[in-house]
C-alpha cells in the first residue's frame, strides 16, 4: 500500500479531532464547541478529499473496485453529520465522546480507501 499526503493528511486531522473531543468529554457536561469544529474539519478534508480523488482519477485509476471505493467516500461524509446530529440532540458530555468516535471511524475508512486505490 502507498501511504499519499491525503492519508497522512487525514490521519493528522483524525487524531487531532479524537484528542479534542475525548478532552472535552472529561472538561465539559455538554457538547462542546471544540468538538463540533473537529468533526467539522473531519467533513471538510472528507469534501476536499472527494473533490481531489474525481480530479485525481484520470491520471491516476483505481485499481480496486471503483463502487467500493465511492460507497467508502460517502459512508465517511456521512459519519461526521450523524454524530453531529446526536451531539444536537444529546446535551449530555457523552455526546463529545460518540464525536470522538469520528476520528477513529474516518481514519479506518481513510486506510480502506487507500488500499482500494492503490491496490
């Protein structure tokens, strides 16, 4: 497997993210604005990341299955809505801690998508 800047990349704002949102779990008794940001960058580099792989992929294919590779993509835009969808409505400091979920979850799906891509 190559290991490109995206991943890397993805890997730092992932950590960064889980580091935040597992502080403020044990600072905060509710959703704290530090961590809706992180999982908001989360689906910010996600964006990017979608944009860059469709400019990408004419010069560089993917050598797995290229539906595989699009249902991880959208899967992984959809993690970070849902766990703030829960924080919105969870006004509980355990709601910074299913954020904290995002980080690890994205990071795993961001090591599939290179493994799809690069073979």
């Amino acid at each position: 497997m190559i290991a490109d800047a995206w991943f890397w990349v993805g890997t730092a704002i992932c950590a960064l993210s889980l580091l935040v949102c597992v502080a403020m779990t044990f600072l905060r008794r509710h959703p704290a604005d530090s961590s809706i940001l992180s999982i908001a960058a989360i689906e910010l580099f996600l964006l990017v990341y979608g944009v860059g792989s469709l400019l990408r992929g004419g010069s560089e294919p993917i050598q797995g299955e290229l539906w595989e590779f699009w249902g991880y993509v959208i899967t992984a835009l959809i993690v970070p809505v849902v766990a703030f969808l829960w924080a919105v409505t969870d006004k509980t400091r355990w709601s910074n801690l299913v954020m904290a979920a995002v980080g690890p979850t994205v990071f795993v799906m961001l090591h599939r998508m290179q493994v799809i891509w690069f073979g």
